[in-house]
C-alpha cells in the first residue's frame, strides 16, 4: 500500500470498488458487448488517424517547410515579404508541433512500436509539460511488453485519470506506479487534490451516475476480468487497478 493510500485508510475513508461480476442477463450482456466492440472500434480508429496525421499531414507540412526555406533564401525580397515569410516559418513550425501532440494523444507511436513503458513515458513527459504539473511515474525499466489489448487499456486508463485530475482535482502533482508480478498487472494513480465529493462517490457506488470517462474505463477492465478500486478524501484520491495475467493469451507475439 503507498503513502497516500494508507493515510486515506487511516481516515476512515471507504474505497469504492468495482468488480467484474457475473453477467447473466441478457440485455447486460448485449449492451456489455456492444460497448467492448464501440471501444475497440475507436481504439483502431484513433490509431488509423494517429498515423494519417503523421504519415500524410506531417509530410506535407515538412514540404511545405522546405520550401519556406528556399523562398527565404532569395535575394530580391522585400522587407515586410521577409517579415511574412518569417511569420510563417513560426506558423507552420507552430501547426507541425500542435499536430504531432493531437497525433500522439491519439495513438502515441511507441505504444505499438515498443511498447506501453516509453508510450506512457512520452506521454507524461508531454502531459507535465501542457498542464505544468509534476508528475512521476514508477515503473521498471524492464517491465516488458504485455498483450496489445491490455497495453492500450492501461494506457487509457491513464489518460483518463490524468484529464480528471488535471479538470477537476486542483492537484499540482501527481504519481503513477505500474508494476506486474506472475499473477497480475497493477496500476495506481494517485493525487493531492481537493478529492472526489463523498455524496459522488455515493452516487457512482449506488450506479446513480457514470461519466462517459469512468464508464470507458470500467468496461475496459471489465473485458481483462480486472478490479477497479477509487480511494478519495479532502487529501486527494487514489486510482488503483488490478488486471489478472492470465489474461495475457500470447502476450509477446500480440503485442508485437
């Protein structure tokens, strides 16, 4: 148990936890399968456009660069077409940065290239960078890969818990530990934020109310047979997910 988990223990504080159940209704089962299918699709569909932004656009911005470049090399300009040509040298150095970070929020390239360790580095690094806040990240440097399905949805759920507590918690920090043993996956991410509202918290447990972000992530662990435990009081709130690794069916060759 970390620190901070540990102090909300201390205050009496009741975890609110979430997991797979048996499902034997049939409507729960369809709209629980439709909503695996809905997230797969998206997942295939940012990654498509993670790669066209960088593959298609990118390229042409880099053109477009080049040829700024030789423009700007001329003798014969005048004055204010300098001053234009430098102004949109900036503007276009601008948009190429602007899209690189849409593309890497979408798919971050590493995360099928070599996996979900360098994507979530690459993506905190950039995450502290826009939102100016420490963040640190636990995570051996021989964590290994893991099966394409579980990689994205813990790179998702990270994501997730990062925008919350970017939105909503006024936390200047934040820490993210992942680590894996022979029976399970382990992620927690934690803040010192001002905490979720207790009469929310009652509302999520009694399943009053979902956002589309929580309920993204329950059905992502749901679909690895995993647990989902939130912590929260006036000292911040916890995030900690459990995913079985018997779940990782050829782990290395999907992942790959």
């Amino acid at each position: 148990m970390s620190h901070q988990s540990a102090v909300l223990a201390s205050q009496g504080v009741a975890p609110w936890q979430f997991s797979a159940p048996a499902v034997t209704h049939t409507h729960s089962e369809n709209l629980s399968d439709l909503t695996s299918k809905l997230l797969h699709m998206r997942d295939e569909e940012q990654r498509r456009l993670a790669r066209e932004l960088h593959d298609s656009v990118g390229q042409l911005l880099a053109a477009m660069s080049m040829n700024l470049s030789i423009l700007a090399r001329e003798k014969a300009l005048s004055k204010l077409a300098e001053r234009a040509m430098a102004e949109n040298a900036a503007l276009l150095a601008q948009i190429s940065s602007e899209i690189r970070t849409i593309s890497h929020l979408l798919h971050p390239p590493l995360l099928d290239e070599i996996g979900l360790a360098s994507g979530l580095r690459l993506y905190l690094e950039g995450f502290a960078e826009r939102s100016h806040m420490r963040v640190d990240l636990e995570l051996a440097d021989d964590f290994g890969r893991l099966s394409r399905d579980m990689e994205t949805a813990l790179f998702r759920i990270v994501q997730e818990c990062m925008t919350n507590v970017h939105r909503h918690s006024k936390s200047a920090t934040a820490a993210i530990r992942l680590t894996r043993s022979a029976v399970e996956v382990c992620l927690e991410v934690a803040d010192a934020g001002k905490g979720i509202p207790q009469e929310k918290i009652k509302e999520i447990q009694s399943g009053k109310t979902y956002g589309v972000g929580l309920r993204g992530m329950r059905e992502r662990i749901r679909q690895l047979g995993g647990r989902l435990e939130i912590r929260s009081s006036c000292k911040g709130t916890i995030v900690a997910v459990q995913l079985p690794m018997e779940q990782l069916l050829g782990e290395v060759e999907n992942a790959a």
